[in-house]
C-alpha cells in the first residue's frame, strides 16, 4: 500500500493536506470539553455483555464507545460510605472506558474494555470481607485489554451504583442486598429515548422496594448524532475510528429531528449521494436505486442483501442506516463499487416500552405510527418489538396519491446465557396511484418556445395505478462458544411483488415542443424472491503482543425472478400545456418480453482485524465467490447459463499518533457479474470497481467527530457497444470509469444541545475509456461535482423554557450532466429545511418545514424526456407521545 501511494504524487499530497487541515482543529478540544465535578456518570461509555443479565439485574444502557486505546489504571481504593463501600479505580482517561455487565449468582461482573490494570502491588487485586454483606472484591487483567471486576455478595447480588470522579477516576459504590432498600429514595436515571442500535437495550428504573438487586443507574443525555460503531464495514461491531474506510452512519435521532417519512428523505443526509432511477418518494415508485462517488450503490438489510427493494419507502422501524462508501464486495459479495447501504432495524428492548406518533402535512399527509416493545415473561428471556404505520399522501403532481401500509414484527430469544436466536419480519404494502414519470427536459431545465411546463403537469392517464408488495422473514442465531469465540448463522428471504398497469410513457416530442408521443404498458407484474443465508465465527487470540480478530464466513444465496410480462399498446400523445385525460390507451401492438431467470451464489471470506499495536492497526480480507446463473425465455422458449467465479481482496492501515486523531489507507474492489458473450463466443468478465482511499478520522471532542477522506476509484471491464461494423448488436469489454474525489464530514454535539450533521463532496466522476472515442472525457451523469449538506439543531437545557429546541437544514447540490452524453445539465440548487420542537416528559410536539423557500429544483433525469422535479415548500405536524 505504501508503495501505491508514495508512487502517485496527487495522493501523496491530498494525505498531507488532510493532516494540515485537521491538526487545528484538535487545538479547540479545550474550548469545546466541559468542567465536570464528580457526579452519578452521564457520559462514560457502556456496552451489554454478550451474555445476558439474569432474572435479578437490570440492564446498563449502552452509550458511545470512544476507542479501543488500552486505558491504565494506576490504584484500586476501597472506602467505606454509609450505604456500604465505594471502590475507585484511579485512573485520568474514565471517560474513555468501555463498560460490560452481567451477573452469576451473587457475583456482580464489570468487565472494563480498553483497560489495564497497572498496580504498585501487582496486576491483580484482592480484598476480603469489605463490608457487611460483601464477601470479596476482586480485580484481575482479564486479557490483553480488559480488566474483569467481581463483587460477590453474602445473601444475594449487591446493588451498584456508577459514578464518573475526574479527580480520582471511575467510582463503583456498592451495598449488600440486604441493604438495597436505603438506595430507594435515591432519584430515577433518566428515560432514554426510545431507539437504540439493536446491540443495546433500555435501562429500568430503579425499583424502590429492592426486589431488583442490581441498581446500575446511569443518567444524562442518551441520543445523539454522533454513532461511534458501525457493523457494515466489517461485519463486526467496531469502533468508525479503527475502520481503513469511509463509513457514513445516519442515527434514528436525525431522522426524528427532520421528520423524515421515508428512506428517500433520508439520504440527502449522506455526503455526495443522489438519487437515480425514477426519483425520490413522491414519485410513488418502489426501491433504491442512488449513486454514491459517481457509482451506483448496494442495499443490504441487517447486513443481509435483499435485492433492490431490501430498504422500505417507511422508516418507522429504522434504527440507523450505514453507508460504506467504495466497494465492499469482500463481505457482502457482487455489487457495484459505489458503496453499500445498510438498514439497520430497532430491535426488542428488555423494559416495557410503547410509542405512538402523528403526522399531518402539506399535500394532504398523513402518517400514523406505532412502536412497542417489552418482555413477554416475568424471566426477561422472551423480548417482542412491533412497529406498524400508515401513510397516505399526495403531491404536487397532479392525479398522483401515494398509500404506504408497514408492519415488522420482532421477537428475541435469550436461549441460555451464551445463545440467543432472534426471529423478525416485515410487510410493505404501497399503492400509487398515477405515479410520477417525469417532465421533458426542454420546457422545465432546457428553454421552450411555448414557455414553461408546469412543474406540477402529469403525462400519464388518470386510471393508471401500480402497487408494489414486499415481504421478508428471516433469524439469526447467535451462540458465544467461550469468551474469546462466537458464533453466528442468519437467514433472510425476501419476496417481492409489483406490477403496474394502463402506464403512458413518453417516447418523443415533436417539432412543435408541445406534442408528447407516448407508448402504453398493460398488465405488467414481476416477482422476485431472495434467499440468503451466511455464518459466521468470530474470534479474539493473540500472537505475542498482537491481538487479533478474526471473521470467517460463508454466504449462500439465490435469486429467482419468477416471470416478468408486459405489453406494448398504443398511446394518443398529450398537449404539455394543454392536456387532455381520460383518452383509452389502445390496442396490443407487441409483447414486451416474458421470461424467468435463476442465480445461485456461494462465497467464503475471512478477515482479520490485527492490532500490532494500541495505535498500529491493520484491516486483511479476501472473498472468493462462485456463481451460476440461467435465463430463460419463455415466450420463445430458449435457456442460456452462464458460471463465473471472483476473488476479491481488501487491506487496510489505521495509524493513530495522537488518541484522538486516525490516520488511515485502503485498497479495496469489487465485482459484478456480466452476462453474455462477445462475437467469438468468449464470456464477458465480472465489472471491476477497484478503489485506493486515504483519509483522517479525529474525536474533537468526546461527543464531536470528524471524517475527511481522498479516493480514487475505478470501474473497468463495462460492456461497450463492438466497435467492428461487421460485429452488429455485440460489444466488448473495454470500457472505464473513474471517480476521485474529496469528501468531508462532521457530527455529534459541539456544546450542550447544540448537535450537528454535516459534510461536503468534491466528485470528479468521468468515461475514460470506450470504444467511441466522442464520449471519453465525458462527465457520470447525475454525480455534481460539489455538493453539502448540514443540519443543526439547538434544545435550550435549563429554565422555564427547557425542552424547547430549534433546527436548521442546508442542502446544496451543483449542477450534473442528465446523461452519458452529456447532452444537458441539470442546473445546482440550494435547499433549506428548519424545525421546531418541544419535548415535556413523554409528549413530544414538532413542525418541520422542508424546502422553506420554496426553491424549483430538480432530483435526478433519466433521459430528455424524463427529468424529475424536486418537492416544493411542505410543511409537517407531529405529535408523539411514549408511555
């Protein structure tokens, strides 16, 4: 990798630019970090055991873990209180410590992730009989980077309190369970907002009459915009800071503060993304289909691929949502090189929780939504989880309504201690009725001799409808084999089901730029069922000094696209600017196509995360797959088949010189079946994304981060038309395209309330090799060079006033060529969306206001004929209210 960079000057000086623009801003952590007085904790960092707490212990929720930096502790102190004892483990960095908890009889279990034990007596502490009701207290280097403390109590588990003291360190206090009940005045830990990763679960509140043994109370801000960990990179949960790569992660809590109603809306969060296809949601239209660095991406759900439709337009039951930007294809398989969404779902929590929301907007919204979620037995080893909704809404493009059913039921099974098996679902049921298909070019972003059309005109009939149904059911099985190994096997299949009918579509417009040629389509359907299943097992070892974790995995899987049918008719053309609906469509002039295909896939991969040491990191994988796939025509009835296999490598380097600050490098590729062949009868070649990466990953501050990254990112092996007159109807594989680009973002909260989700995309994104010489040089279409987004929020914390909270949207999108030939533009447009809040013990109130100026603007085009308008000034009520 060095060689790589070190050989190409551009990178070499975009790696130290980086360096350059970071290192200032390390100098304002002091002016940003808060004065603590020694308090119950509100910001050390928590994780849940992977085993789970028995029927006595409540659960500690999890908060944001820092880093995996190894954390000294230089003293163990045991006092006496008046409630008991407090232990202190001396130590100046507490707040970077990772938090685990779990219970065995009357042990009480802190393993302490990140730490060290680092005593003048030794590595190991030991004290008898501390007080009345306490037996022992002891603590042990548990391995290379975890220290296991244990309370073990004389009739039953003690009771735990958690405090953070800057002056002496982390401070456990601890009764006997005898004496639980003086802990009983004591107040509440706050109620964390409802939506947390799936890993994590809600804390209880302390229970006066000390049937609960174990009190671990944590109190403070639980949400914010700053995710620390994400699973998507590396199918493990690992700290953003250690990962070679960039990674985007949109938290539930900025997809509350902006209202957002569908995954479309969500991602114009996301860095240099843009949409493709047929636009955003209110289009009407089913699955996600956007491009990221100049490429097309991949949707994945859980980390399971479900094919296109995997994210629904709903995102009632969305956790977070990860994007893995460049290729991925050494954990999840073929894909394209763009990057990898993954859809991370709420998951069951272990204390009773109920929510219920409403919304009402602009163009006649309206949502409903619901999410449960508590124990179904006294044990807390059966957890349910339910979210459903409803929407209904119109557009501004006239005829057009759009309804949306979703349901997604969870249940999680704590089998024993050491396996637990989760079974889910969800059904997605969304009707549309005449579904947006675009303006001309020439009239909305080209000029027109007859005017503007209006942006708010339809060019279909108004009896046209599709309606779109997806279905998934899967588990996953989850077995801890010792403390250093686990196990993990899980299943998904999705079935998918659309089918439209009495569709115009556009096919030219005459000389007059007023006269709309279209063609109809009747009776189309298409079904598309996806099977996947994938294991794997993680390990922690050591060789020496340096610690390893490993990942082995295999990944079946299976597509069937059962039939797909439709029918060519004729259409009568449409005035732009002086419509007429309600014209039939006509007779059958062709069938469309009608066929069924099959593909099976089986992948291996393994990856080892190695630290050679606390700041020297590296990040090795390989996959090799193997494919089969057969299509089918059924009307003509002929069979082809074609088999291929990849291999497809990833290393990485992370290098942290100062804890706070990440500097890293990557290579990583993918691939994508072809089908077909060329002239002489050769199978086409897999596309190719191949990507170098070089970035700075920086903690301003304990709730503040930044990412800023260079990549370079090729796509080679695409099909081109054969440029031999005598190869008519064949192509070749000589086509590239390259991408490179800068890409900056920041989140988390930079004081008390003030939280903050940014960033900015520079994409150069261009054909660099075809066959028609004419196009190379040209510009990806839909990818602008320039594009920002941030969003703000402001809660005012104390006073009358307290709860109150105010937010701020910008979006920015330059101007980006509407096709490959580069034959018009898109122009740039510039978007602000605001909020206003207010939040008193459960009731939640909001309006949010999306495109305040009502700014014309433009998503995406698929050619001159279909160019999709952007929505205009909306305005959206909610009320929620948890219970």
């Amino acid at each position: 990798m060095r060689s790589n960079i070190l050989q190409q000057p551009w990178r070499f000086f975009i790696f130290n630019l980086g360096i350059g623009i970071f290192v200032p801003l390390l100098m304002t952590q002091g002016a940003l970090a808060e004065s603590k007085q020694s308090q119950v904790i509100t910001e050390i960092p928590t994780v849940i055991d992977s085993q789970p707490l028995s029927t006595d212990a409540k659960d500690l929720l999890s908060q944001n873990i820092e880093n995996d930096l190894v954390v000294k502790i230089t003293q163990i102190k045991v006092n006496t209180t008046n409630k008991g004892i407090d232990v202190i483990l001396e130590t100046t960095a507490s707040e970077k410590l990772q938090i685990a908890v779990k219970s065995q009889g009357n042990n009480f279990i802190v393993d302490i992730k990140n730490a060290q034990l680092f005593l003048p007596s030794g590595n190991k502490f030991s004290q008898q009989q501390p007080a009345q009701g306490i037996t022992a207290i002891t603590a042990t280097n548990f391995d290379a980077n975890t220290i296991r403390l244990t309370v073990t109590g004389e009739a039953g588990l003690p009771v735990v309190e958690l405090y953070d003291s800057p002056k002496e360190g982390l401070v456990f206090g601890v009764a006997s369970a005898a004496a639980s009940g003086q802990l009983g005045q004591q107040p509440p830990s706050q109620q964390p907002e409802p939506q947390q990763p799936p890993n994590q679960t809600q804390p209880q509140q302390p229970s006066a009459s000390g049937d609960e043994p174990i009190e671990l109370v944590v109190t403070g801000e639980q949400d914010g915009y700053r995710v620390p960990n994400a699973s998507a990179a590396t199918r493990t949960d690992t700290p953003l800071r250690d990962i070679p790569q960039s990674i985007q992660v949109i938290p539930q809590e900025v997809l509350r503060d902006q209202q957002a109603t569908s995954t479309y809306e969500a991602l114009k969060n996301i860095t240099g993304l843009t949409l493709t296809g047929a636009g955003g949601a209110n289009t009407g239209n089913v699955g996600i289909r956007f491009l990221t660095r100049g490429f097309e991406g991949n949707a994945i759900r859980n980390g399971l691929p479900t094919g296109f439709a995997a994210n629904s337009i709903e995102v009632s039951n969305i956790e977070r949502i990860e994007l893995l930007k460049g290729p991925a294809s050494v954990l999840f398989g073929e894909g394209s090189p763009g990057g990898t969404l993954n859809v991370i779902t709420k998951q069951p929590l272990r204390d009773p929780f109920y929510a219920i929301e409403a919304t009402v907007g602009s163009d006649d919204l309206y949502r409903g939504a619901v999410d449960l979620s508590g124990p179904l037995n006294d044990s807390k080893t059966l957890l349910y989880r339910l979210n459903t909704s409803y929407l209904d809404r119109e557009a501004t493009t006239d005829f057009f309504n759009n309804r949306v059913f979703f349901i997604a039921p969870v249940l999680r099974w704590d089998i024993s201690e050491k396996t637990n098996l989760t079974l889910e679902g969800d059904y997605t049921d969304q009707k549309t009725e005449n579904a947006v298909r675009g303006l001309p070019a020439e009239g909305t972003v080209l000029a027109n001799p007859n005017g503007k059309i209006p942006l708010n005109r339809y060019i279909g009939e108004t009896d046209s409808n599709q309606e779109g149904k997806t279905g998934r059911v899967g588990y996953k099985l989850e077995h801890q084999l010792s403390d250093n190994w686990s196990f993990r096997n899980a299943f998904n299949a999705t079935f998918f089901r659309y089918s439209f009918d009495k569709l115009a579509f556009p096919v030219n417009l005459e000389d007059d730029k007023r006269t709309l040629d279209r063609i109809g389509i009747t009776d189309y359907k298409e079904y598309y069922n996806a099977y996947n299943l994938t294991t794997d097992v993680i390990g922690k070892f050591s060789t020496g000094s340096v610690r390893h974790q490993l990942l082995f995995g295999v990944d079946l899987s299976r597509t069937d696209t059962l039939e797909s049918s439709g029918k060519y008719t004729t259409a009568p053309s449409i005035d732009l600017f002086n419509p007429v609906y309600g014209q039939p469509l006509g007779t059958v002039v062709s069938s469309q196509y009608k066929y069924s295909s099959s593909s099976d896939t089986l992948g291996v991969y393994v990856q080892d995360q190695v630290n050679l040491t606390n700041n020297l990191k590296l990040l090795l994988g390989g996959r090799f797959d193997t494919s089969r796939s057969t299509d089918r025509d059924d009307l003509a009835n002929t069979e082809s088949s074609k088999s291929s296999d990849a291999f497809t490598p990833r290393f990485g380097i992370v290098y942290q010189p100062i804890e706070p600050i990440s500097l890293y490098a990557s290579y990583s590729r993918s691939f994508t079946p072809n089908t077909g062949q060329d002239f002489y009868g050769n199978l086409f070649e897999p596309e190719r994304g191949t990507q170098y990466e070089v970035g700075i990953k920086a903690d301003i501050s304990s709730k503040l981060s930044a990412t800023l990254a260079f990549y370079d990112l090729t796509k080679s092996n695409i099909l081109t038309a054969d440029p031999d007159p005598t190869h008519v109807n064949f192509q070749i594989q000589i086509g590239e395209q390259r991408s490179r680009g800068i890409e900056l973002g920041l989140s988390g909260e930079i004081l008390p309330g003030w939280k903050f989700y940014g960033g900015y995309a520079y994409t150069d994104a261009q054909i660099t090799d075809d066959t028609d010489s004419s196009i190379i040089g040209k510009k990806l279409s839909n990818t602008p060079e320039n594009s920002f987004n941030l969003w703000t929020t402001y809660e005012i914390q104390k006073g009358s006033l307290q709860g109150l909270g105010f937010g701020l949207g910008f979006f920015f999108v330059g101007d980006r060529q509407a096709d490959l030939e580069n034959s018009f533009k898109l122009p740039s447009y510039f978007t602000t969306d605001a909020a206003i809040f207010y939040k008193r013990g459960r009731l939640r109130t909001q309006l949010n206001f999306k495109n305040l100026f009502d700014v014309d603007y433009f998503d995406t085009a698929l050619n001159q004929l279909r160019v999709f308008p952007g929505e205009p000034f909306t305005v959206q009520g909610t009320i929620s209210w948890e219970f």
